[in-house]
C-alpha cells in the first residue's frame, strides 16, 4: 500500500489545496524527531474543490512552493508526501473474520485480517489510500485495541478502508510529476490534520475532527484512539467568499478581505450600527468612493453558508451513526475556521463543546505557517514520523516479500 520512506533523505511534505499549496521540507534528528528546514506556499490556481481544473496552473503553483522551500532548506527533493481530499474519496467500513492458529495471535495473522478487507475493495477505478482498523475482536469479545499474542480461535477486525478514483490520483501525479517530483505516498487532508491538533485524550475519549479548507469541508471522528469514520462536503471557505462577492457586488479580492477582517458566522447587536466600506465592482477605486453599508449586510451573507457547511456535516454524522459516539468534544481547524462566530456556530448546530485546533508546531516552524491553516501540512509530518503499530508491521511484510525472491535469485547465480 504504500513504500517504506528512507530517513537518509529529507522527508518533504505538500498540500495541494484551493487556496494555497504548501511544501515543507524537514530532517531526521538523532533522537527520532524531526526539524523542519524549509518552507514554501504559493496562492494555488487550478484546483477546485480539491480536484485539479488546470494542470498547467496547478503545477506552476507546486514548482513555485517547491522551489521557495528548497531555497529556504539549501537542498533539492525529490519525492513528497502529498495529502488528498475531496469528494474523490470513499470510506466504507468492512467486516472481516479469520480463522488462527493455536500459538495466538501473530503479526501475519494481522497482515492477513488487512489484505482479506482491503481486497473486497480492489478494483481498477480506485486505489486503496488507507485502511484504519478501528477495533479487533477474538472470539466474540470486541474492542480489543493490540490483540497480537492473546490465545483464541476466531480473529474479528472493523475496518474503515480509504479509497480514491484513479482518474483524481492520476492527475495530481500529473500535476506533482511536472515540477519534477514523485509521490511517496499519499494522507487523507483530515487524518493528517487530527494528528497535528488533536490531543491523545481527545482521540481516546472521543472527537470529531472539522477542518475548514478553501473548497472543501472534511470530517474525522476518532474514538478509542482511532479514526472511526471519515468523510467530506465539497463546500469551503472559497464559497462564502463568493457568496459576499455576489451579495454585496464587489470583487473577490475585496469578498475575502471583508470576510475576512469583518465577516462573522453569527449575528451580534451591534451588527446594524457598525458601518463597512464595501468598493464596487467596476468602481475606480482612486476616484470613487466606496459604497458603505452596515455590517449586519456582510454577516447577513456569510452566516447561511457557515450554517450550510454544518448543516451538511451534521446530516452526515447522523446517517453514518456516529453523532453520538464520539461524545460532546469537537475540535474545527483548517484557513476557514478562523472567522469569528464560527465555534459559537457549531456548537449551536452540532451540539457539541467547540475550540478550535492549531498544529502542534515542529522545531524550526515559523510563527507565520503555526495557524490552523498549515494543520495537513504540518500533520502529515507526524503521519510519517509515528505510524500506528499495523501500518509497521505492512511495510515490513512488503520488504519481506520483495527481499526473499532478491536472495534466491543470488542464491542460483551463486550456485547454479
């Protein structure tokens, strides 16, 4: 599923998002933890939703990102860590249950419980992406986290298996390809995103995951230590954007600028006596001055897109059953989430206790790049760097496979 990454190399990291691309570059410590070294992000042009629209556009986007983070580290890179999102992945949840030997439980048997679930979704219009077992079984009793080396007859695992089409990958290899990159591997934009702001406690007792990004809206709930349930709405911070450029008749430049700087996800009292300066489109903005409006107007716009988002969210929680399980604690991160009101507005529609989530900030982090906006970015670091106990356990049955045909291959040229 996926190839070992060499720690001889630096280890680059990048989010190809809708509003911005994001490269980071980071070195391997003595002791284990990783520094970054460079850093680059560019405004992103041709992707949509997550999706690529232009791939000329987009990879002049990834080339300038990339080179600004190579300049900052004093080294070239040639393979990244890419993080994916958008409405070209799947998750679903599959059951599987093996028979095991008297010795217990073995890490083959786990390898085996995997590639038995993973297989039921192999097909040649998707690629497996991840596959998160979210809790074991032996013999009937459930809830087993690690059950290598307990005794029983009957091996039981909850899968949630991670897909997406082709056709998307392929073009973001693509897009990555022509600024002279190959891709390691590929993070779901969410689970990368909860393993940089979510605590471990938040993660055990249970959490839902929101992050906010440009065109696209991703949810992860994780109980038990353990992501549970993933899925995403193809509407963003970009959409709100829109809406105040439409409904107050100005540029996007100027929409976001408002939105950001005025825009607010719930209504205040003193809304209708603040007044805003809102420049027209097609006005000379030397020569003609703006058209001044209360911000009641501006709210007024954003607020039913940011009830959308969470309405759409919450539906989605609600048909998947997990809206209660993963208790009261709700943690929204990503560019988007830090406009004001929109905690408050959360935790009105989800009913749940909101803050929001900032990356846990690396050694050689900037200020600059340490908001909720760099979460993926900075997650899939710690993605790389502390991989749970079952993707370690793949990687070396995978070394395994190819190292053993290598030797016997040697064995008959030496012998034959």
């Amino acid at each position: 599923m996926r190839s070992q990454t060499s720690r001889t190399k630096p280890i680059a990291v990048l989010d190809i998002g809708t509003t911005k691309v994001v490269c980071m570059i980071a070195h391997e410590m003595e002791d284990g933890s990783l520094k970054v070294v460079g850093i680059g992000h560019q405004l992103s042009k041709g992707i949509k939703s997550g999706v690529v629209t232009d791939i000329a556009e987009a990879s002049t986007s990834v080339s300038a990102a990339v080179h600004a983070a190579e300049q900052m580290a004093g080294e070239t890179i040639e393979e990244v860590v890419l993080s994916v999102n958008g409405a070209n992945l799947k998750s679903r949840n599959v059951s599987v249950e093996l028979d095991i030997l008297e010795g217990g439980v073995s890490d083959q048997d786990i390898v085996d419980i995997i590639h038995e679930g993973s297989m039921s979704m192999v097909s040649d219009e998707v690629t497996i992406i991840h596959c998160f077992p979210t809790y074991y079984s032996l013999d009937g009793a459930r809830g087993i986290r690690d059950p290598r080396g307990m005794i029983g007859k009957k091996l039981g695992a909850e899968l949630q298996i991670i897909t997406a089409k082709n056709v998307y990958l392929r073009n973001l290899m693509q897009t990555v390809a022509r600024a002279h990159l190959n891709i390691s591997e590929y993070v779901m934009a969410s689970q990368a995103s909860a393993l940089s702001v979510l605590a471990p406690d938040e993660m055990d007792l249970g959490v839902t995951l929101i992050d906010l990004g440009g065109g696209v809206t991703s949810v992860a709930v994780f109980v038990g230590g353990r992501n549970v349930f993933s899925d995403s709405v193809a509407v963003g911070g970009n959409h709100v954007t829109s809406d105040v450029a439409q409904g107050l008749s100005t540029s996007m430049q100027h929409a976001e600028r408002l939105k950001t700087l005025q825009g607010s996800a719930i209504h205040s009292t003193k809304d209708s006596e603040v007044m805003i300066e809102v420049p027209q489109l097609g006005d000379d903005e030397e020569e003609d001055e703006p058209t001044v409006m209360p911000r009641a107007m501006l709210v007024g716009v954003v607020r039913p897109r940011m009830e959308e988002i969470f309405e759409l969210i919450r539906s989605r929680l609600e048909a998947a059953g997990v809206d209660k399980i993963a208790g009261r604690r709700c943690v929204i991160t990503g560019g988007a989430s830090q406009m004001i009101g929109v905690n408050d507005l959360a935790s009105r529609m989800l009913s749940k206790q909101v803050r929001r989530g900032k990356p846990v900030m690396l050694p050689g982090m900037a200020e600059a790049v340490s908001g909720p906006a760099f979460s993926a970015a900075v997650g899939m670091f710690y993605y790389v760097q502390k991989r749970a106990w079952e993707e370690e356990i793949l990687v070396q049955s995978h070394a395994r496979r190819r190292i053993i045909p290598e030797r016997l291959t040697r064995w008959f040229k030496e012998n034959f």
